[in-house]
C-alpha cells in the first residue's frame, strides 16, 4: 500500500521479536524437512537462500514498522485471515519444500543452473520488498488497514508501480520454489497471483474511498505490479 510515512518512532521489541522468531521457525521447518542440517546447507544455493532472509530480517530491524498493526482509520477484516493463512502455507512450505527436494518427490532433474536463478529471483525479490516496507516505516501493515495519518507515497518505490512490495513477494516466492526445484510452483505460483490480486483489488477500494480523486489520478498514472506492463 502507498501511503506516506508520519514521523518515524522507535522498532518495538515486539516487532523485532516477531522477525527473529519466523526467522528461526524458518530455519528449524527446513532443517528438519531435509532431514539433517549439514546436508541441507551442502548446497550453495540453499546456504544462499537462509542467507537472504537472515539479511532481510537484520536490515528490518532497523526499520520502524510493526508487522500486524491494525485498527486505523479503515480496515478490511477478511484479509486478516488471508494474512494468516498465508503464513501458515508458507510455513508448511518451509517443511515441505525440502522434504520433497532430498527425496525427489514432484521436483526437476538436478539443475544447479535453476537452483541459482531461484536463489537470484528471492534476492532480487526480497530486496524490493524489504524496501518498500523500508520506505512505509511505521505505516506499514501485514492487513489492509489504511492507519490514522496517511498520504500518497508516489516517490522511490512507488513512482511507477503502485504494489511493489507484492511484486517483491511474488517474485521472491518463484525464486523459493525453484532452489529447491520444485514443479508444484506451475499450481502454487498462479494461486499465490490470484490470492495478491485479490488482495490488491481491497487495498485499493479502500485507498480510492480514503484518498478519492487523488488515488483516482496516482492509478492513473502508474501501473499496478510491472512497469509498462501491468
């Protein structure tokens, strides 16, 4: 979502307590979905993988936001929900991704060539997320929730797409089902598509209600998840 920041306070210890325990669930569900830990990490690419989100975790530390702030000015309360279910599948992918990777169970020949390009689209995607959550600060929100004190962001990240940090997601989420060469990413990547365009389709009702012809004009003039293309 694209509203400005209001003046920045302090990361709460909550919210640095929230980051570092996904960090280490995330950690544990794949070890143990691998079954040992020195096996898992004898890949480069997955060693890079862990790397990436340990980096990501680190630098939002030091970002004033708060993970699942809500009760602002307007909220959409189904996607609460969403956002929950979200986590869980993405914690049961956590297990199961490298479960399915020592055992070759719906995965692609050995390739560490797809391997890389996975741990390459995570980076890039995970960059762009943690900076368009960066750049909210403590505006930032897991729910669609427009807070107390908002204007239009049409700078930085979000000068030509509206959602960067979804389209961070969704390429971050490509490049974590292909380190670990998965084939279920022909479902789980369209599903994970529909379920952010839907999600965007509420923040953006929501926006367009808070903000009225001002958002109107910023659609306008910007693209939604790519630019000059979509």
């Amino acid at each position: 979502m694209p509203p400005s920041k209001a003046p920045l306070s302090n990361s709460t210890p909550l919210k640095n307590f929230q980051l570092v325990f996904f960090l280490l669930l995330v950690l544990a569900f794949m070890i143990q979905g691998w079954g040992d830990r020195a096996g898992f990490f004898s890949h480069p690419a997955r060693t890079g993988l862990l790397a990436v989100f340990a980096f990501s975790v680190l630098v939002l530390l030091f970002v004033p936001l708060d993970l699942l702030v809500g009760g602002g000015r307007k909220e959409i309360p189904r996607q609460r929900w969403v956002t929950f279910l979200a986590i869980g599948a993405m914690g049961g992918l956590c297990w199961y991704l490298p479960y399915a990777d020592r055992r070759n169970l719906l995965v692609w020949p050995e390739n560490d060539a797809l391997r890389y390009l996975g741990l390459l689209a995570t980076a890039l995607g995970m960059s762009m997320r943690v900076a368009g959550m960066a750049q909210l600060g403590n505006l930032f929100s897991g729910f669609v929730v427009v807070q107390a004190e908002h204007r239009l962001i049409t700078t930085g990240c979000y000068c030509w797409i509206r959602h960067p940090i979804y389209t961070g997601s969704l390429l971050a989420f490509a490049g974590f089902l292909l380190v670990f060469r998965s084939q279920i990413i022909l479902v789980a990547l369209p599903l994970y598509f529909m379920g952010t365009l839907w999600r965007i389709a509420d923040e953006e009702r929501l926006f367009t209600e808070a903000f009225g012809e001002e958002y109107k004009q910023y659609k306008a003039r910007t693209w939604k998840l790519l630019p000059f293309i979509y």
